[in-house]
C-alpha cells in the first residue's frame, strides 16, 4: 500500500481533537496518529476529499489551543477484513501553516511521541520490579 503520509505517523489512543467545519459546526473525534503534516480522525460521518476543516488541538500543561487549517486528504469509509469499523474515519492535511504553527505541531509531536516512550518504559520497569524477590 502506498504512504499517504510523508512524515513519520505518531499513533494515539486518547487523544481527541475539536474539528469545525464551514458551516460554523463542530464535532470533537478520537485521533488515530498524528504528524507534523496531517492527522487521521475517527470518524462515522465522513467528510468528502478537499473538504475544508480547522482542526483545533489542547496543548499540554495548560499552554493553549493549536488551531490549524487543513483540507480532508483521504476517507476511509468501507469497513473490510484489513480495515475494520474502527478505522472508519478520513486523513486531513494541514496546508496552510505558518512557520509558528509547524514549529508548535513539530513540538506537539514531540511530547506525544515522548509521552508514549515514557509511559513504555514505567510499564517495562514496573514489569522488571515485579519480577525480582527479596532474599
């Protein structure tokens, strides 16, 4: 299957964004990954492809939003046997990005990224603690 992304996907399991759409509508969706370039949001109601959306993003500790323009890129609309229910929903890609925001998304993924690679490693210690017996 051909990358649809350029830059490397973050994937997420609880983190939720605020989308609004042209008709001034908003829908909060679970994300699926993230990137320093788009996004894949779950969702049942689906966007048709170059459908104009902001996408707006809770920073950590109380830092504020991160609000970006995109367009809908792909819609994975059909559930098969590779693509279950759960998978339903449609990329966006951030195209109109000033240098402030790509710096602030580039961050954001960071600390996602990093927020992971932390919460691995205390499962993995605390995995090891378990093992050893006093003697």
């Amino acid at each position: 299957m051909k990358e649809r992304r350029s830059e490397i996907r973050i994937p997420l399991i609880s983190e939720r964004a605020t989308l609004k759409l042209l008709d001034d509508s908003y829908m909060n969706k679970n994300l699926r990954d993230i990137s320093s370039k788009g996004v894949f949001i779950y969702s049942e109601e689906l966007l048709l492809p170059n459908t104009p959306i902001e996408v707006t993003f809770e920073l950590p500790a109380g830092l504020g939003l991160l609000k970006l323009k995109g367009k809908v890129k792909f819609v994975n609309w059909a559930s098969t046997k590779k693509k279950l229910k759960k998978d339903l929903g449609f990329s966006c890609v951030f195209d109109a990005m000033t240098k402030s925001h790509t710096q602030i998304l580039s961050a954001y993924c960071v600390y996602l990224r990093n927020k992971q690679i932390s919460a691995v490693a205390t499962r993995i210690l605390n995995e090891m603690n378990k093992g050893r017996t006093s003697i």
